[in-house]
C-alpha cells in the first residue's frame, strides 16, 4: 500500500497532490525542491515492530511501504540493495575513546555506495511512469548506481561525468552500458549540460535534488541503521556531505520513525564536509544563504560547489541540534588508513569522511566520549584505488632472497 498525501515545496511551502508530475515547485522553479508528504496516522497502522519483525525481505524493499513506490510487482526485479551491515566498532571506539561507535558500510550495496538506494527507486520510478531512458549528472557514485540499476531493469542510461571523475567509476558506467558522456568542466557545468539534455530529449531525471523520490530511496539507511541497532537512537549520526541530498535522506529516515512512534528522539546529525568543498559549512557559520564555491577535494563525490538540496540539508542538522563541522583531505586519507587497519572496511575518501569528522569532533570536544556514536560509510574503496595509495604508500620490494627479506622485516 502507498502511504503519499503529496508534495510540499521546500521553499514556499505550497503543497500538490500526489499525482503532480513536475520535478520541482511549479511556482518556485528548479530551485523549489519539494518534499514527499505522508499519511502516518494510516502508515503506523501497518508499519509496526512487528511489521518489522515478521517480515523475511533483507533489502531496502522491507521498507517499501513507507516509500513512493506504486508497483511492488518490480521490486523483486531490481538489484538486491539495501540491509547493508552494521558494525560495533572493534578497536576504533576505543582507540577515539568513545563508549560505542557503530560503523554502517554502504559500501557494499551492488555497485559499491549508498547511492543505489536513490538509483533503485529512480529505476523502478521511470519505469512506472513508462520511460526508456534515464539519465543524471554526477561526479561519479550516482552516476555508476543508476547506470548498474538501470541495466538490470532493461532501461537505457545516458550519464553526464565532470572529467576529473575517478578511472574505476567510469569503468563501472561503460561495463554497464551506459552513454558516458565526460564534460571537460566543473560539476555544475556538468549538471547544466544535464538539464538541458533532459529537456531536450525528454528522458526520465535522476539528477540529485530534482527529483524527489530519491530522498526517499536514501532514507532508507536510517530505518535500518535503528532497526539493525535494535530500534535505540545513538547520540550522533555522521554523514559526508556533497548535494545535500543523502543528508537529507537520513533525516528523513529518523523524522519517518519518529512520526510512527517507532523511536522517541532523534540522533543528531553531523554534517562533514571536505575544506576545499565546503559551501553548506560556510553558509551555517556565516548565517548566509549558500553560495557557489570551488571543488578543490581529492573527495569526488563530495565535490559539489554548487549543491542542489540545500533546504533540507541544513535542516537536517538544525533540526536534529546537531552540527557541521571541515576535515582536510590530509584527515580524510589518514582516516582512509585508520578505518583499514583497525577495522578492516575500505571506504573511498568521500566515504569516510563522515568518520574524519567525528574524529574532528571528538578533538573539538563536541562529541562526548559517554556517547554512542554513528557514521555511515558511503562508498567503498576501491572505486578509488589512487587515493587509497596515497593514504597507505607502497609495499615493501625485495628479491626472491631471504637474508634480504630478513633486513627489511628486522630495521
């Protein structure tokens, strides 16, 4: 059953009926993000603990009651998404000296970051809404999710690349089989090049903070970050931030449990982004609207000067009391390397951003050691591979001899 009452817009606040087929506000323009209105005195009549309890389906799709999707029939079609696990950090909360550290690896999702939960329900939206075609701008983790789920759904996708994006991404999108277009620009360059093709050729959007239904896909990390935590809220939930789109997400993830009763206060959120890309920071701590900044972070996919989603970005924060916070890109890598050694998961430099800034966070005092700790990493590794060589250096070389093996392993 599908629990939508409408849209509301982000900006002026005009709400439509759950049939309206723009993108956007039709009275505030692309800038109008709008934002999906639920039934939740109807929804909590279904979705209970016990709904939860009972039900066997160990993907994002346990959740699809609570989301936008219409035909349940194709959500045993899609990439298997989503139910990703949770760790209790080993040695690392230990090491930061904090009572419980919980680590979320997103990393493992089909094409290797949280962004296949947006991708998959923009798949199964086109489709519903009869598109052949589906298309995005990214700097590189969108772009792969949609080009991988529009595949295995038979649709064709035409993705739009800044040219700075990352070998082992682009080897993702054309072994998918997707129109790879490289722009040699910036990403909002990028996304403009986007936007006028869409227009022009009419495909379906999947581009970050048009498209409302991908809020909806992200959200569903938060619905199993508490349900895998046994539904108790942690203190503080870090997540990287580009779009402002996945924070948005996880917000929206918590508020939806919160209006169902199925948890009873809300994490606060810290929102991390990268010094060389760092507009939603600026704009909290000058109080000011956002304004366009460079993209200088080795964090691709938090590389975003011109973010699409800010309403709902720094509400997610405001709302929770939580806060933004910078890391460098020397913190980033250093964290690339603590994550490995300590607890063996390998998160690309945008993926364990979030983690720099609770480390940041505990040195400023912000994050308490008696607090139970979250953070989300959002895209693995190996998507990577040269900035992972730059966090760790090069191996140890040597003959095929064991006196010089011996010299090495005893200096």
């Amino acid at each position: 059953m599908n629990y939508v009452m409408g849209y509301r817009c982000t900006l002026c606040g005009k709400e439509y009926e759950a049939n309206l087929m723009d993108y956007t506000c039709p009275a505030c323009g692309p800038k109008g993000i709008l934002d999906v209105v639920y039934d939740y005195s109807q929804m909590k009549k279904q979705i209970t603990r016990e709904y939860f309890r009972d039900n066997k389906n160990f993907s994002m799709w346990r959740y699809g009651p609570m989301t936008t999707v219409v035909q349940n029939s194709l959500l045993e079609r899609t990439l298997r998404v989503g139910w990703t696990p949770v760790y209790l950090a080993n040695q690392l909360g230990q090491k930061l000296n904090l009572k419980e550290l919980y680590i979320k690896d997103d990393g493992i999702n089909p094409t290797s970051s949280l962004k296949d939960r947006a991708s998959v329900v923009a798949v199964v939206k086109a489709i519903e809404n009869k598109f052949d075609t589906i298309c995005c701008s990214s700097t590189g983790n969108a772009a792969s999710s949609l080009a991988g789920n529009a595949a295995r759904m038979g649709l064709k996708a035409v993705i739009f690349v800044p040219d700075r994006a990352p070998a082992g991404k682009l080897t993702q999108l054309l072994i998918y089989g997707a129109k790879v277009i490289s722009v040699a620009g910036s990403y909002q360059q990028t996304f403009e090049l986007s936007a006028e093709a869409i227009s022009r050729w009419g495909w379906y959007n999947r581009n970050a903070g048009i498209n409302a239904h991908l809020v909806e896909g992200k959200k569903t990390v938060s619905l199993e970050f508490i349900e895998q935590l046994n539904w108790e809220v942690p203190d503080w939930v870090a997540v990287s931030v580009g779009d402002g789109c996945t924070i948005g997400g996880v917000y929206k993830g918590f508020y939806d449990l919160l209006m169902l009763g199925l948890i009873d206060r809300m994490p606060k959120i810290l929102g991390v982004q990268a010094e060389g890309c760092c507009p939603f920071v600026t704009a909290h701590r000058e109080n000011k609207p956002l304004v366009p900044t460079e993209e200088n972070t080795l964090a691709d996919s938090i590389a975003v000067g011109v973010p699409r989603n800010p309403v709902k970005a720094l509400e997610a924060v405001k709302n929770t009391q939580g806060e933004w916070i910078t890391v460098s890109d020397d913190k980033i890598l250093e964290t690339m390397k603590l994550l490995g050694t300590t607890e063996g998961i390998f998160g690309e430099p945008a993926g364990v951003a979030g983690l720099a800034g609770v480390v940041e966070a505990i040195n400023k005092g912000l994050i308490k050691a008696h607090e139970r700790v979250g953070v989300i990493i959002t895209g693995n590794g190996l998507k990577d591979i040269n900035n992972g060589l730059k966090a760790v250096g090069e191996p140890l070389r040597v003959e095929p001899e064991i006196s010089q093996l011996e010299q090495i392993l005893t200096n």
